[in-house]
C-alpha cells in the first residue's frame, strides 16, 4: 500500500514539474530528461508512467481540462452574472495554476496530430460546457456567449504571456 502512494505521489510530482519544463520551454524544446531532472527522479522512471513525451504532455492537458471543467462546472449564477462568476473562476485558476492553464490555451498551436486531436476534443468540452452552462441560465444566445467566454480566456492568457495587462481593457 505505501509502495502505491509513493509511486502515486511521484507520478504528481512528475506531471507539477513537466507543467513548468512545458510551459518554459515549450513541448519541442521540452525533453523528459530536463522533466525528470525537475522531478529528482531518473528519465527511465519517467518513462514508468509515461510512455514518451507525447503521453506525459497529454496527461499534463488531461489535468488542466479537467481542472478548467470542475471549476466551469461548479459555477452557479443567475445569466446576468453567469460570465463574469466563471470568468472570476478563471482567473482564480490562473492564479493558483498560473502555467498549467498557460500550457493548455497554448496546447492548440503544437502541430503533432494526436496531441492537436487530444486538445480539440478537451477544448470541445468546456465550449459544451460553457454553452450549456449559459443556455439553462436562459441566455438568448449561448453558443455566442460561449465563443465570447472563450475567446476572452485566450486574451487573457495572452496579456498574461506577454505581460501586457493594457489588452484586457473590458468589462
């Protein structure tokens, strides 16, 4: 049982070290030797839990999907607050997980086919997501306010790669 827990706990402390090589170095110039180095682990014992690298960064996507779905999905607000309570969520994420959500709004843009299809399913997700989020609060145009939503979370995260907050001069 300990034996289970360690290896558990080595695999998070693997995918929290590849977020940070991810997003420094991007996905090419990132390898699992600078992971595992990261990690204070052996690249042999990268490859353990991952296959390659591909398998490694689709596990560090899978983890902020799913950490961008809980928290959309955990939003309840009436329409007219709808978008700015799931935009605070947001923000928030970037806050505590500032290079993992980095990493995912800039997934889009590696050209490697499975990982371009793994990302296009994860972002068809949350836009699911935020569509039916705003449609049963009784938005006059969901798919719009989704598309709205979303493209306010790639500025953001823009403003915040170039430090350029002046982008974000909205509502």
């Amino acid at each position: 049982m300990i034996t289970i827990v360690v290896r558990e706990d080595k695999k998070e402390l693997i995918l929290d070290k590849a977020v940070g090589i991810f997003a420094e170095n991007g996905y090419y110039k990132a390898t699992t030797a600078l992971i595992a180095k990261a990690a204070g682990v052996t690249q042999p014992y990268v490859f353990h839990f991952f296959k390659n690298k591909e398998e490694l960064f689709i596990a560090v996507i899978d983890r902020a999907s799913k950490r961008i779905y809980e928290a959309f999905s955990e939003v309840e607000a009436p329409v007219e607050k709808l978008m700015d309570t799931m935009g605070k969520a947001f923000m928030d994420m970037m806050k505590t997980h500032k290079d993992e959500i980095i990493l995912i709004m800039q997934s889009h843009a590696i050209s490697e086919p499975v990982i371009r299809k793994h990302v296009r399913e994860k972002f068809r997700i949350v836009q699911e997501l935020v569509t039916e989020k705003l449609k049963t609060a009784g938005s006059p145009n969901p798919e719009a306010g989704a598309s709205q939503f979303l493209s306010n979370g790639f500025l953001i995260t823009v403003a915040e790669v170039l430090e350029l907050p002046q982008l974000l001069c909205f509502d």
